[in-house]
C-alpha cells in the first residue's frame, strides 16, 4: 500500500472549492454548464453536487493553451492537488 499525496487528491469538487479555482460567479458556473461550455457536475447522492476534478482540469488547461496564463484555473488546481487537495 503507497501512502502517498497522490492517495490525497480530491476526485470531486463541490461548487466552493470550485469556484476558488474558477473565474466565475455561481450564476455564470451554472449557465456555462447548461451552454456545454464547461463540465457538467456529477450528482453523487440527493442533494450532493460535484465536479470530476479531472473534467475541470481538462477544461482549464485547453483554454490556457496558446492563452500564456500561467496562473489559471489549470494551475491552481495543479498546485492545489500537488499539496494534497488542501
């Protein structure tokens, strides 16, 4: 068994933590989704709301290709899984 920071990553992010990594606003996040043009979130039990960690990085990093923005969301959420989704 590896006890490693990798076994420390979130896989799910709820609309918080989310927004902490994401330039929008709760309105913007929801009409974004319900255009397609940001991940949908998972429904994980009644009442429980979350984005696949893994779709939201997928997101960020194919905008900031040929962006140059080094500290957008794809960064933020690299260092944030780097120090074990703290």
């Amino acid at each position: 068994m590896g006890d490693s920071r990798d076994d420390l990553t979130p896989a799910f992010l709820r609309e918080r933590e989310l927004r902490s990594l994401v330039p929008f606003s709760s309105s913007t996040l929801w009409r974004e989704v319900k255009a397609g043009r940001f991940p949908a979130p998972v429904r994980l039990s009644p009442g429980v709301t979350a984005w696949r960690a893994q779709d939201v990085q997928a997101w960020a990093h194919e905008r900031s290709n040929g962006s140059g923005a080094s500290d957008g969301p794809d960064r933020r959420l690299a260092d944030r899984e780097s120090r074990g989704g703290r």
